[in-house]
C-alpha cells in the first residue's frame, strides 16, 4: 500500500488550499482515512479523518474550516483547507488504518503547509 501526498504550498492567512493523497488501492478498502499535522517540537495530531461509512471527524481547531472528502474513482482523500491562518502551518500527512481489515497503520510522505503574509 502506497499513499501519496501532494497540495502543499505557501498561501497567505485567508486563503484556500486543497491536499490530496493517492493511494495505491481502492480507498474504500480501508477502515479510516485520515489527514495529520505536524510541527516541529510537538506530536503530530488528526486534523481530519473519514470512516469506510462516511462518517467524518475533525479537531476542534479546524471544524467550519476544513472538510475531508473522498473521490472513489481516483483512490484519493482530500483535505480542503479554507480560512487558513498561520497556526495551520505544519507538515502535513496522510494516512490509511486497516487495509482489508487488516491492523496495519499506512503513512504517505509529508507535504509542506505554509500560512503567511
């Protein structure tokens, strides 16, 4: 399983930004998607995550803000960001939980998101 991140960029407090994450199998065969964040200094924490039912969580921080969503046809999860401000600068992740059910936790590489003026 391979999950590929891309969306990342430099946009200035109020913009938008979408993330994507390709992963290599059927999106709709793992058991959560999600989008997390990281600074350095501090723990990578779930920004955004989507159930195989639909189901959709978000941190506190950025619900009305962000919203996840998943296009089947293209095996991708986005992360649509509006509203952004500079505390949403981080390293941003994709990941994937129980491929097929099975326990495994699955990481696409980092992309860079920086909010500033």
């Amino acid at each position: 399983v391979q999950l590929q991140a891309s969306g990342g960029g430099l946009v200035q407090p109020g913009g938008s930004l979408r993330l994507s994450c390709a992963a290599s199998r059927n999106i709709f065969s793992f058991i959560t998607t999600a989008w997390h964040r990281q600074v350095p200094g501090k723990q990578r924490e779930l920004v955004a995550g989507i159930a195989k039912g639909g189901t959709t969580t978000y941190a506190d921080s950025v619900k009305g803000r962000f919203t996840i969503s998943r296009d089947s046809a293209k095996n991708t999860v986005y992360l649509q960001m509006n509203s952004l401000e500079p505390e949403d600068t981080a390293v941003y992740y994709c990941n994937a939980f129980g491929y097929l059910n099975d326990r495994n936790v699955y990481w696409g590489q980092g992309t860079q998101v920086t909010v500033s003026s």
